[in-house]
C-alpha cells in the first residue's frame, strides 16, 4: 500500500467514525429501511461536510477497497436516508446502487428502492423493485400493497387484485386492502363484487365514508336506487355536506320517482303555495325531460310570473321553445337571459346557434366574439364563429378560425372539413384537397370529404383519385346515386362510355327517372353510335320534363340523321317556341327543310336566324342554297356575297356564287333571243344552263314557252312538267301543261293538272274554264253540269259557254 492510499485509509477511518456518530444522533442509521424523519437545517449543515468528504474519498476506492470497508452499507444506507429526507430522491437511489456494489442485496434494500423509484415516478421500475421483494419475502405487506396501487395505476387491475387478495388472506380485517379491491372492481364494472368487499369494511368500520360513498355509487350502477340513496343518507349524517352525496342522492330520487308522483308532489306544494318558485320551476324541468314542452313552458311562465328575472327559467324557457321549432320565441328567452347576465355563456352559445340558422349571420358572430372574449379557448366558439364567416362568404376569416381550432387540436373534425370548404371556394382547390383528406386519415368514411374531394380531384383532372373516392363511397352506400352518378360523369369525361353506362343504369335502378342520368345515358350511347337507344333516352328524359332544352335538341339531331326529317322539326318546333330566339333551333330546322326540298319553309327559318343574328355565316350560305334551288340567283348570289364579306376564304360560297354569275350571264343572254324571237338559238342557251342545274325553273319554263311556240309541244309538255314535279304551286304552268295536253286530245291528263291548281284554289276562274271544256270535249254531261254552275256562279257573264260546242270551243281558244 502506497503512501496516498494510507492517507486515504486514515481520512476514511476518521470520517467513518464522525459521519457514522452524526447519522445516528439524526438517527438516519437503520437497518436498510428508508425512515421519514425531520432533519433541521442545524443537523443537515452539521451532516454535510462530512458527506460531501466521505462522498468523495468512497468514490476514489477500487472495488476490491471498497469490499474491505466496515459499516460501509450501514453509513451508505444512512447517506441514502439522509437524501430520502431531504427528497433528494435521485441521489439517494445513487447511494443505495453504490452501496449494492459491495453489500449483497436483501428485501429490505429493494424495497426501499422500491419506493424512490416510486417517488421519482418511474413505476415500472418500482414494480420490479417490489416483485423482486415479494420473491424473497412473499408476504411483504407493504410491497404487496405498494405493487397493488402500481398496478393498478398501470391498468393491470387483475394483478393488483392478486396482491390485495394476498393482504386480506394475511389479514380479513385489512379495510384498505378490502377498500382498495372494492375500487378496482368498481373499474372493472364489476358491481355487484365490489358491493361485497364494501360491506366487508362496513362491518368493520360502520362510518368509512369512502365505503359508504362508493356502495351509493355501485347500488346505482346495478339499478338498486333505494339502496343506493340509504348510504348516501349514511354519508350525509356524517358529513353533511358531502357535494357529491348530495347530488346523487338527488339525482337518485328523481330516478326512484315515478314521474307522475314527483309532479304530483309537486302539484301539492303548488296548491299549498301557488307562488312556490321552486316548485313551479321542478315540474316545469320535469315536464321538459319527459317531452311535454308545452306544459313545461307553462310551468315556467308562471316562475316568470313571480320572477320576472329567473334565469334558469327563462334559460330553460328558450330550450323548451327551441325543442317545439318556435326559434324567434326562444332567441328573445336567450336575448332576456344575456339582458340579466351578458356574460351567460350558454344563452350567447344558444343564441348564435339560432341566429346562424335563421341567417342572421352577423348577430351570431358577435355573440361569438362575446363568448371567445369570455373564453378565448373556447373551441366550440371559435368552430362557429368561422360557420357564421363561411355562411357570409368571408372565407378568409373563416379559415382563420378553423386555423385556431386546428392550433388547439389538429384533428378537429369539423375545422378541417370546413377550412376546406373556404379553401375551395377561394378556388385553392390543392389546399382544399389536403384538409380533406387530413379528414379522411381520421375518418376514412368521412362522406362528405369523400365526395368534396372527388369533386376537386375532377377539377384538378385527376380523375382516377375522384374515381377511388366515388367507389369507396359507393361501397359504404351502393345506393348512394350521387355518388354513382358523379362517377359516371367523370368516366364520360375520359371518353369510357361503356362504363359510364353501367355507372348510369345502376343510377337508374335505384330511381328510374333520374333526369340527368337518363340525359348522360342518352350522350354516352351517341358517342358510341347506338343512335336508336340514345333516342330511346331522349324520349323518356322528354316524358318527364318535355321542354328538356338539351334534350329535344340531341334528339332532334339524331331523328335526323336517321332520316326521320318530320319527327327531328317537332322537336327544333318546340325548342322555338321554349326559347324563340334559339339560332341553332332555328338554323338547324331550316337546313331540315332544305333536306326535304322545302326551299320556302327553309328561308323562313333562316330569315329567323339572319333578324337574331345578321352574320350568321351558316344561315346565310343555306339561305343561297334554297334561294338557288328557287331559281332566284340574284338573291342567292347576295347571300353568298355576304358570306363572303364575313370570312373571304368560304370555299363553297365562292364556287356557288361563280357559278351562279355564270348562269345568270347565259340566262340574261337566252331571254335576249326570246324575247327577239330566235327560239332555237334561246333553247341553245337554256339547254346549257340546265345541264348544269337541271332544276332551275325560269329556264325550264322559256325553254317550255320557246317550244310550244314552235309547236313542239311534247317536248314543252316535258319542261312544264319538270317545274310541276318541283313545286306544283306553279298555277300558271300548270294550266299551260293542261293546255297542251287538251290540244293534244289527252284530256284525262289535261283535267289531272287542272285539278292541281282547283285543290289550292277551288275557285280558280281559269282551272274551272280549261276543266269544262276537258269534261265537254268527253261528253261527260253529269259532270260538266256542276262546273258550269260553279262558273256561272262566280262569274253570269259566262252564261254565253252554254249556248254552243262552237262558241265554247272558240271561246275557251281565245281565253
């Protein structure tokens, strides 16, 4: 041993021996069992010195010096003691693991580590402090007890009732053990057992409060009220005022009451004293739980009679008309209530409510602001408060709101859903998205945040996140149409018409006159060119609602491209007379006459068109079309024109308009020699025309005049006709085919054109003429008679027809 380590050998010597002689007059020297003494300041200022030194030299020994100490572990332990009282729990654990060093463990010495750890709040530790005592010494009341409370405090309720168990078997009249059991198994629900352990301290201790008080509680809880409401009475013979005695026992009583006994009660005390205030208020508040609101309003107006300023009856008044709808009455309760006591956080909360649902939006906020002036963590408050914002679209302030929520809890429910909402309609439709899925990771079947999301996610064309949202609110409803007919939409959106379809019939199965799905249907079936079914739609979309704009016009336009012409102007007719300024109504159904030759009808629809809208290019271009197909060039050719002062480069405007130019010059230059009378030459050139445009009527009808001058009339006869087969209104030309046709002795076929003209116009002077000498010229006797009586009738001067076949031969020549 060197010089040093004697030295330190002697310190230690010598301060063993003051510190051992100053912890015992302290009397912190025990047999490892932590004591809780009272140290004075005078003994601990004594004591330091000489711990700090001893502190110091015991940590510079080696292990094997350490072994070799006497009385380490009593002076240790008295350190740990000194420590312990001093609640300097940490370092006197340190002394009691320093000393476990060198000195072997027992009980005693877990125990007492037992409790520092328990004391530091480290209970797990503790536990294993205390199982590690009751390995040694199972019967270890205190660790028994100790690990008992711990388990308890960690939920493990079975293994404290163990160790309960074991105290009361080592001691029956244990009335903490049987106490403490009791409560667990009130935890634990298990009444009728914690009943048991109660009545077992009763017996011993008649007047434990605690027990008493908790087999109230447990009686209550197994609907034993009678019972329950005697050892509330116990307590409050002993402790008079026991609060939460008091309010069970009356909670009690009112459970134990009939109902119509305790009003009847009431009624007593109301006959003996009608101005009995708390009488009154009673039943009116026993009225209102049993949902006789009318009769508690009574009740409660007869309390304001008397007071005028009862608070909680005028309160409760504002309830009881807000449970009957009657809101207007119950905010001026509220408004009565605030006018008392402004600060009555209820009535402002209930108040605000109602403002909010009538739309008195700004009212509610400032009652709001009242109550977060009260309460500025008042959640509830601030959530509405930002409700009121979004109902006044102040979304800015709103999300303010909903940010302060979200600072006091990140998983408000209501807050994140509804910033979201303000963030969409300030169109951050991304931020939005986000609040509502944070809704979604809380509550995966969120619907509302499912839907909303979906409706963004078709905004932000991602459309297979709305589809994942749809189907999964389809699978929490598949009834849920909304959601099935959103999903078709976004499918018809992605050109997936088939499956669109199948979105839309499952809609339909559910409610087999859904408008819009029976219209979609229609559009989805047309894009896949099932023409028929998507007219079958139209059609039963038009059964429900016949002025459906969209879909007489679908409709319209796939009747004709069917060829059903007819059926295709119904609809465009009665899109006209929905909307009479509707162009494309108006120019489709004019294009549909120029189909079907109806060149008049079809000028008049785009004449409609060219009055809304004087540069429609596409009315213009078909108004030249039919104007052409009447022969009238000059007129189309101003159509084309204007077409072409509209877009310059309108191929088919330009050709039509040249050709016209063409024909006209050729035509001008015919009717030159007809007029002159070189008919052959006139025929050249109307010939020429016509090869072009075989239809066009003024040079069919020169050219049929040209060679019935040449008395080529078979060859006339032929051009007449042709105009005829076109437009048979051409009275004049019909008689001049007539004519030829009586010349030529072809007098059936002579009275067939004259009947043309006689079914437009029965009192056509001329058909009648022409007609009579056809029927004359037959010898139909029965059937002349009439006409010349019909003549006669319009005009005595023929009477002169009558006298001859050679005047009325010669006088229907020179007619």
């Amino acid at each position: 041993m060197n010089q040093d380590n004697e030295k330190i050998q002697i310190q230690l010597s010598i301060i063993t021996r003051i510190l051992e002689n100053e912890l015992s007059t302290a009397g912190l020297l025990s047999d490892f069992e932590l004591r809780q003494l009272q140290i004075s300041e005078n003994t601990r200022q004594r004591c330091m010195p000489s711990i700090v030194l001893y502190e110091q030299i015991i940590k510079k020994l080696s292990f094997k010096e350490i072994e070799k100490q006497q009385k380490l572990g009593i002076i240790v332990f008295g350190l740990a003691n000194f420590h312990y009282n001093l609640k300097e729990y940490s370092k006197s654990l340190e002394m009691i693991d320093f000393m476990l060093s060198s000195v072997p463990s027992n009980f005693k010495i877990q125990y007492s580590r037992g409790k520092l750890y328990e004391l530091m709040a480290q209970p797990e530790k503790a536990l294993e402090c205390y199982k590690l005592v009751l390995e040694t010494k199972p019967h270890h009341v205190s660790a028994l007890y100790n690990k008992s409370v711990l388990d308890s405090m960690t939920g493990k309720y079975d293994d404290a009732i163990k160790s309960l168990d074991i105290l009361i078997m080592l001691d029956s009249r244990n009335t903490t053990a049987l106490y403490d059991k009791a409560i667990i198994l009130l935890e634990k629900k298990q009444f009728s057992d914690a009943n048991m352990c109660l009545d077992k301290v009763l017996e011993i201790n008649p007047k434990h409060l605690s027990a008493l008080y908790n087999k109230g509680i447990a009686l209550e809880e197994l609907s034993k009220f009678e019972e329950a409401v005697e050892c509330y009475e116990s307590v409050l013979r002993i402790k008079p005022d026991h609060v939460s005695a008091l309010y069970n026992k009356k909670t009690l009583f009112d459970k134990i009451c009939q109902q119509s006994k305790s009003i009847e009660s009431l009624d007593r005390l109301i006959a003996i004293n009608p101005e009995h205030v708390l009488a009154q208020y009673n039943k009116g508040m026993l009225l209102y739980k049993t949902k006789q609101c009318e009769k508690s309003i009574t009740c409660l107006d007869k309390v304001l009679e008397i007071n005028p300023k009862h608070l909680s009856a005028l309160y409760n008044k504002g309830i009881a008309l807000e449970s009957l709808s009657r809101f207007e009455e119950a905010i001026r309760c509220y408004e009565s209530v605030l006018r008392i006591k402004p600060d009555h956080v209820s009535a402002l909360y209930n108040k605000s409510v109602l403002d909010a649902m009538v739309g008195k939006y700004d009212e509610a906020i400032e009652l709001l602001n009242g109550l977060i002036r009260i309460n500025p963590e008042h959640v509830l408050a601030v959530q509405d408060k930002g409700m009121a914002l979004l109902g006044t679209n102040r979304f800015e302030e709103a999300i303010i709101c909903f940010n302060k929520v979200l600072d006091h809890n990140p998983r408000h429910l209501c807050a994140l859903y509804s910033k979201g909402i303000a963030l969409k309609e300030l169109s951050k439709f991304e931020e939005a998205v986000e609040c509502y899925e944070s809704v979604l990771e809380i509550k995966p079947s969120h619907i509302s945040a499912l839907y909303h999301k979906s409706i963004l996610d078709t905004k932000l064309k991602r459309h297979e996140k709305a589809i994942t949202s749809l189907d999964k609110l389809i699978m929490l409803n598949p009834r849920n149409i909304t959601s099935s007919y959103h999903k078709a939409i976004i499918l018809l959106e992605k050109k997936q018409f088939s499956d669109a379809i199948t979105c839309l019939d499952k809609v339909l199965e559910i409610n087999p006159k859904h408008l819009s799905a029976l219209y979609n249907k229609g559009i989805a079936l047309e894009s896949l060119s099932r023409f028929e079914e998507a007219i079958r739609c139209y059609e039963s979309v038009l059964r429900i609602k016949p002025d459906h704009v969209s879909a007489l016009y679908n409709k319209s336009v796939l009747d004709a491209r069917s060829g059903k012409h007819e059926q295709a102007i119904m609809s465009l007719e009665k899109l006209v007379t929905i909307n009479p300024v509707h162009i494309v109504a108006l120019c489709d159904k004019g294009i549909l006459f120029l189909e079907m030759n109806q060149f008049v009808d079809a000028i008049t629809c785009l004449d409609k068109v060219l009055e809304i809208n004087p540069k429609h290019l596409s009315a213009l271009y078909n108004k030249g079309i039919a104007l052409e197909e009447l022969s009238k060039f000059e007129e189309a050719v101003e159509c084309y024109e204007s077409a072409l002062e509209i877009k310059p480069d309108h191929a088919s405007a330009l050709f039509h308009k040249r050709s016209l130019f063409e024909k006209l010059k050729l035509y001008h230059k015919g009717m030159s020699l007809f007029e002159t009378s070189y008919f052959e030459e006139a025929i050249v050139c109307f010939d020429e025309i016509l090869d072009s445009n075989p239809k066009y009527l003024p040079a069919l009808y020169h050219k049929g005049i040209a060679l019935e001058s040449m008395s080529r009339f078979e060859e006339a006869l032929w051009c007449y006709q042709c105009i005829i087969n076109q437009n048979y209104q051409y009275g004049e030309v019909v008689l001049q085919a007539g004519r030829i046709l009586a010349s030529l002795e072809r007098h059936d076929e002579a009275i067939k054109y004259y009947d043309l003209v006689l079914k437009s116009n029965p009192d056509n002077t001329s058909a009648l003429y022409y007609k009579s000498f056809s029927t004359f010229k037959q010898g139909k006797d029965e059937e002349l008679a009439p006409l010349i009586d019909h003549i006669i009738s319009l005009d005595s001067r023929y009477i002169k027809l009558l006298e001859s076949e050679i005047d009325f031969e010669k006088y229907i020549k020179a007619f």
